[in-house]
C-alpha cells in the first residue's frame, strides 16, 4: 500500500519494537538514513535494532552510531516493524530479509522501486533517502541532534554527488541549508569521506591501465575499468569514486565499473551524464538512480562485460 509522510510517521510512532536495515553495499545515504532514524527512533524510548547483511565502509565509520550496526543473527528477529530504507527491492537486503519477520515499511526514492513492501513511501524526485527522512522529521517536529544532522547531510550530499548531479533541486539545497543550521559540518563531513588509506593511491595507476573506450556513434562513449580479483582484494572496500575517472572523460556517456567479488560473483557500478542507467541496472536484477545504478552478475568476469557493455550499446544506439 502507497503511504504518505503522515502515515509513514503514524506507523513509526506505534510501533515499539523496530528493525531497521539498508541494501547492501551500504552508501552515504543508505547509512546517515538509517544512523539518523536509529537515533530519532531510540529517543523516543522504543526498542531498535540496525542490522545489515554487510560491513559499514571505513569511511563512513565516523558516522554517530555506526558501530552499533550489527550484522544478520541466525535466529528469526520478530519486532512490531521492519524499516527498510534505501532499497528499491527486497533482495538488495541480503540476508535480512529472511531472518526479520514483520510488516515492512519502505522509504526510498529509487525509480526502479518494485513496490516490494506491506506500506511504501517512495519518491523518485528527492535527490536521497535521507531527504524523505529529513521530511517526516520536519513532519513531526523532531528534535534534530548535530549527529542526525550529520547523518542526513551525508544522506543527501553524496547521493547528488555534493550538489553537482542533476538530481540537486532547489529543496536538496534548502534542507542541506537546514542541516547545516542543525549542527552538520561539511568540512569535516567532506575531509572524512576524502581521507584514503594510502595503498588505494598506490593502486590507481594500476586500476586505470584496465580503461577501455567503446565508440558508440554520434560522439558517445562507453568507458569502463575493472577490478579483478587480485585487485580487489588489495584495495577491500576501498573504491569510492574511481568510476569518476571514466565518468569524467570528454565524449563518455556510460562509465562502468566492474568488480571481480568471486569468479561468478561480479559486482557492476554505472554512471552516466545523459542515459538512464537505471534501466540498465534493472534489466540485471538491479536498481538506482538514473544517473548512478549497480547491480550484481553472477557470470565470469569477461563475460559479464561483454553482457553490460552490449546491452549499454544497445541503449545508447536506441538513444535512452
């Protein structure tokens, strides 16, 4: 059933007893969405749980409350609610899914949302979860702590790519306005998210030497790079913002990045500058943004690019 703000707070408020969880590969907005609901939600004095079926990336453990985030138990969990916040379907939960057994609530702003849940609130218009979060909160008057502050600034400034993607609107600006207002200091926000462990610098050349360029008529480009097995490893988690590289090429509309997770485990990041890449996500089991989208295939390496990259081409050349 499709819930308003109201109602998404009224089901909030009655419940005593609440799991909350994110998709895995957790983001910025995924976690400061999900840190800022713990943190609202336990003040109330109800009973809540954060668990993912996943580890929180080092650069977002600064977040107020990230080591809290506990990971999937083997016994079922029953609580009166179940959150799930930045996950357009129930799979991109992982294990979760199975072991948390109660209503569902979903938030999210995906376009590619399955409408999954019992109750959903979606909105593909706001440039991040965390500006859906910041809404209900505004909705009942919450009291704001610079944490939560904190956490929804993170929520919304990387999912529009610290207001420089085209899904930055004259309200995303407004509530990091707001946020800022409320005790969130994007110095520190930014300073903490660009702060690299230093083999991910010494790795860079190595990850763009895999640049390859597909031409695609009409002055548009595919460009992708790949981490294989060896390099992933080296570099763990460590891989945000080198699909920037191929993103920022002069011609390039898709950027691609394939990571080798196991031999027929490949994780797919998609960027674009005019194509709806979310399209392309979904026709692999996938979701996103329009902009920015992943997915998951489990081929080999050389044949999930070719699978992506083909069907990049043909979306390209059909002109979505």
């Amino acid at each position: 059933m499709e819930v308003s703000i109201e109602y998404s707070a009224k089901l909030l408020n009655e419940a005593n007893d609440i799991v909350l969880t994110t998709h895995i590969h957790p983001d910025g907005d995924a976690l400061g969405s999900l840190l800022a609901c713990y943190e609202y939600l336990s003040a109330q004095g109800k009973k809540v749980r954060m668990i993912i079926d996943d580890e929180v990336p080092r650069a977002f453990k600064f977040l107020s409350g990230s080591g809290k985030i506990e990971q999937p138990p083997i016994t079922p969990v029953t609580p009166d609610l179940f959150v799930v916040l930045d996950a357009s379907d129930l799979e991109r939960v992982g294990k979760v899914s199975t072991v948390v057994k109660a209503p569902i609530l979903n938030i999210d702003h995906h376009i590619s949302n399955v409408k999954f849940a019992d109750y959903w609130y979606i909105d593909s218009r706001a440039a991040a979860t965390g500006e859906m979060i910041f809404k209900i909160f505004k909705q009942e008057n919450a009291n704001i702590t610079g944490g939560m502050a904190e956490a929804l600034f993170t929520a919304i400034a990387t999912d529009c790519g610290f207001f420089r993607y085209a899904n930055t609107s004259s309200d995303t600006l407004q509530f990091a306005s707001e946020l800022v207002a409320l005790g969130a200091k994007p110095n520190v926000i930014s300073e903490q998210l660009d702060t690299k462990p230093r083999v991910v610098v010494e790795m860079l050349p190595s990850v763009l030497k895999t640049l390859e360029i597909v031409e695609c008529g009409q002055a548009r480009q595919i460009a992708s790079i790949t981490l294989t097995k060896e390099l992933a490893s080296k570099l763990k988690d460590e891989t945000e913002g080198f699909i920037d590289y191929p993103r920022n090429i002069d011609g390039v509309d898709i950027a691609i990045m394939f990571k080798e997770a196991d031999t027929n485990n490949i994780r797919v990041s998609l960027r674009s500058k005019t194509a709806d890449v979310s399209k392309l996500a979904l026709s692999f089991g996938g979701g996103g943004h329009a902009r920015a989208a992943g997915c998951t295939i489990a081929e080999n390496l050389d044949r999930a690019k070719y699978l992506v990259v083909e069907a990049a081409k043909a979306q390209l050349f059909a002109g979505h």
